[in-house]
C-alpha cells in the first residue's frame, strides 16, 4: 500500500484504507492470486484518489467498504469483459458439483453467497424460511457440506456428520463463482431487507446484562459482526434511516468493541449515527450519539475528546431549544460522566443523575447506573 501511494504522488496523510477494504479488493476485485495483482487494484484506486484530491483541495481520501465501488466500476464477477473468463473458471472448478446437488442446496448456497461473512443458520432460516421445511432445510445444509462448497463453522461434533451447525462460510474462490453464476440486485436487496428485519428483532430483544456480564450472545460470530456491519451499511445507503437508528440504538458500538476488539470501528459507527440523526433532523437522537461518544471517550481515557463531544452537543443544544431535555437520558448520563471525571464538577454531576431518576424514563440498568454514581458524588464530596 505504502509504495503504490508515494508512486502515485500522495501521502500517508491524505489517503487512507481500511483493513475492511483491502479484504474486499482481494476478495471481489483481485482477478487471480499473487501480491503483484493486489498491487495494481490498489494503484488503480490510488490513482483515482489522487485526481479526487487535487480537484477537491482537501483530505484525507478514505478507502472503505462502503465507497470502495466508486474507484471499480463493478466487482469482477460483474464485469461483461470477464465474461469469459468466470465461465471458463465454472466449468473447471464448479458446474460439476453444482449439478450433482439439489435446488435446495443451490438456493441455500446462492443466499449465502450473497454476504460478505460467514452466515449464521439463524439467518438464514430466517431468509429461507417460506422457500423449505426444516427436514428440506437439514438435507441441503448437509449436501452442501458434503460436497466441500461449504466449510462449516461451529458444527456440533456430538451428533457427527448431521450435528447442529451453527454457521456456515464459503471458500472465497466458491463464492464469487456462484455470485457469477447467481446474482441479482432485486434478490440482494431482499435478503438484506430482511437482514434489517432480523438484526432489529435479535438486537431489540438482547439482554444488555449478559452481554456485559460475558455471557455468549449471537454477535459473538466474526462472521455475524461484518454481516452487520454490511446491514449497517445498506440502511445508510440507501437512507433507511430509523432502522438505522434503532440498529445502532442499544450501545451497538460497544458490541462491536467488546467482541471485535476494534475500537476505531465502534467510533466510526457512533460518529456514522450521529451524522444518520442530523440527516434525517432527528435532534433527541443526535444529542443521544453525543451521550455514547462522550461515556465511550471517558471509558477510553479520551478526556479533550470527551469535552469536545460536550461542547458540540451543548451548542447543538442551543440551536433546538424545543427538545425535551428528559428524553435524552444518554445525552444527560455522557453530559454527567464528563462532569465528574473531567471537571471535577461533582455537584453539578449529582444534579444530573438526581434530575434523571426523578423525570426521565429508564430501564432497570440504568436507574442502577444513576444511583451508582450518585452514591459515587456522595463519598467524593465527603
């Protein structure tokens, strides 16, 4: 990556990728294996990156999933001049076993080829469930996984070669082949509608306790987390904006830093939310985001960036003085932490949580996170 930047004249500075990126250029856009390959998709977008700034005057360039189309017209295995290529690499790799399995197993394949990570079964029964009964359903996920197009995950050993398989991957190489052979833009956006439905429903329906206390929940899968990740981005692209909300809305960021370990990734889908709600004049919901941005910079040690969240959401504050002030909790709660860490400014703190048990409306949890730390103002000010 370094070497194709400064060959194109940019700096570190002015562009950058994600590791989520460079995964989608190997995986959907590099024609055949080797580093020398990977090198020219990525001159390709450093050259493109390098017009956008000159014209733009301003930076940095940022390379991610969700505006990785832009540098390619179209994935390889959509590209008309590939054509012949794919079909070649059907026929040596695919078409054999292909039609050796049923239209079941074909149809369970082409759903989860359709996805970024490994599917969870949870998923896609939910996706297929009007298409097969469960003993259609178990025959073709063991066809699959009979024939090696599928490498399973988790499968339960107990029950040997029909155990309860709790996700399922395919090989790269598989999945772009049956994407050749199976895509559709209306068959895609159905699933992902139906992701939202689904993602809506586990995450409006988890118990926030077990997942703080360690116990095992669904976004435990890596699979499950980029599967997410790309429900997340398909609402924002194409401006599902309350689904979006509500998918992000049950501290989803510390989801993702409590399972994936990546903390840039939970601030990138807080600060995503907070853009989301200004788009769509949500203003409880934009002064919420600033809450979760402002406990997430304390708990990371990120006082001046704490501040700054508070600042802008004060001043953002200012401009809807119409908002009832008790229906952001989380606002409050953030405005409250930063008080009592960063300020020092006990009684004001002890105010806030004191005002928040007596008007706002919180759950179980949270009335215990007020008084918590207003017994916490209590032993500081003695």
């Amino acid at each position: 990556v370094g070497k194709q930047i400064e060959r194109n004249g940019l700096t570190p500075q002015q562009i950058v990728f994600s590791d989520k990126c460079l995964e989608k250029i190997i995986h959907n856009y590099t024609r055949e294996a080797g580093v020398r390959n990977l090198e020219r998709r990525i001159g390709d977008v450093c050259r493109k990156a390098a017009r956008k700034y000159l014209e733009k005057k301003q930076g940095p360039i940022r390379v991610n999933e969700g505006n990785l189309e832009k540098f390619f017209a179209l994935p390889l295995y959509l590209n008309p001049e590939l054509e012949s290529v794919y079909e070649d690499m059907w026929k040596d790799f695919m078409e054999d076993t292909w039609n050796k399995v049923s239209t079941d197993t074909q149809i369970l394949l082409g759903c989860a080829s359709y996805f970024t990570g490994d599917i969870s079964l949870d998923l896609l029964k939910c996706l297929l469930g009007n298409k097969m009964t469960d003993e259609r359903w178990r025959t073709a996920l063991s066809q699959a996984y009979q024939y090696m197009l599928v490498m399973e995950s988790g499968r339960n050993q107990q029950n040997g070669e029909n155990g309860n398989f709790r996700g399922v991957r395919l090989f790269p190489i598989v999945k772009q082949l049956i994407r050749f052979k199976c895509w559709e833009e209306s068959e895609y956006e159905k699933y992902m509608d139906k992701s939202v439905d689904f993602y809506m429903e586990k995450i409006n329906t988890l118990d926030v306790d077990a997942l703080y206390s360690g116990e095992k929940i669904f976004l435990d899968r890596g699979g499950e987390l980029m599967i997410l990740e790309e429900v997340l981005q398909f609402c924002n692209t194409n401006q599902l904006d309350s689904k979006y909300l509500s998918l992000t809305g049950n501290n989803l960021a510390d989801f993702f830093f409590m399972r994936s370990k990546k903390m840039d990734l939970a601030d990138d889908i807080n600060e995503e939310r907070r853009k989301v709600a200004e788009r769509c004049q949500n203003h409880i919901q934009v002064l919420e985001t600033y809450g979760m941005l402002m406990r997430r910079c304390i708990a990371r040690n990120k006082k001046d960036y704490a501040q700054e969240n508070l600042k802008k959401a004060e001043e953002y504050l200012k401009k809807h003085v119409n908002i009832d002030i008790y229906d952001c909790s989380r606002f409050l709660n953030g405005k409250a932490v930063v008080l009592f860490n960063v300020r020092s400014e006990i009684r004001e703190a002890q105010k806030i949580w004191e005002e928040m048990l007596e008007n706002c409306t919180l759950s179980d949890r949270e009335i215990s996170w007020c008084k918590r730390w207003k017994l916490k103002c209590v032993f500081r000010l003695k």
